[in-house]
C-alpha cells in the first residue's frame, strides 16, 4: 500500500513528527532522511530498533513508518500522539 502526501495541501506551520523505525537499515533510512528534506517532516529517530529504544521515542511521534523492522505493539501503546501508521 502507498501513501502519498501532497506537501501543498499541508500548511507550512504543520509538522508531522514522522518516526522512522528502520533505524539500522542504512539505505533505507538515508532515502527516509532524502525524502524528508524540503517536506513537512521533523524525523523522530530511536537509537537503535529494540523495544525500549523505540519506546523511548515513540511518545514524540505522529506517525510511524517501518520497512523491514518490527514493531511492537508496546511502541504503539507508548506513542500517545500517534496518528497513522
């Protein structure tokens, strides 16, 4: 399934605080970064993709975006301002 934002719908002081799970893909999340450069992205990145990593930064997220990684149903629960996955 694709989704795809349309950046001059979204008003320019709309930020979407975008978590990108696939912390340790390098390709992955470089083309997440390239991607997010000049869109209405903040990325909210975890050090690493085990749970409590994940969790830790989940509460800052909007929105979470994961390619290969897991995703715990306890990351979900801790993103109090989760919006889309």
């Amino acid at each position: 399934m694709v989704f795809i934002i349309h950046p001059e719908k979204i008003l320019m002081s709309d930020t979407i605080r975008l978590m990108v799970v696939d912390v340790s893909s390098g390709k992955y999340l470089e083309r997440a970064k390239e991607y997010a450069e000049g869109m209405p992205f903040e990325l909210v990145l975890a050090e690493n993709e085990d749970e409590e990593s994940l969790k830790a930064v989940a509460p800052q997220a909007e929105a979470i975006i994961c390619y290969k990684a897991l995703l715990p149903g306890s990351v979900i629960e801790s993103a109090s301002s989760l919006k889309f996955i």
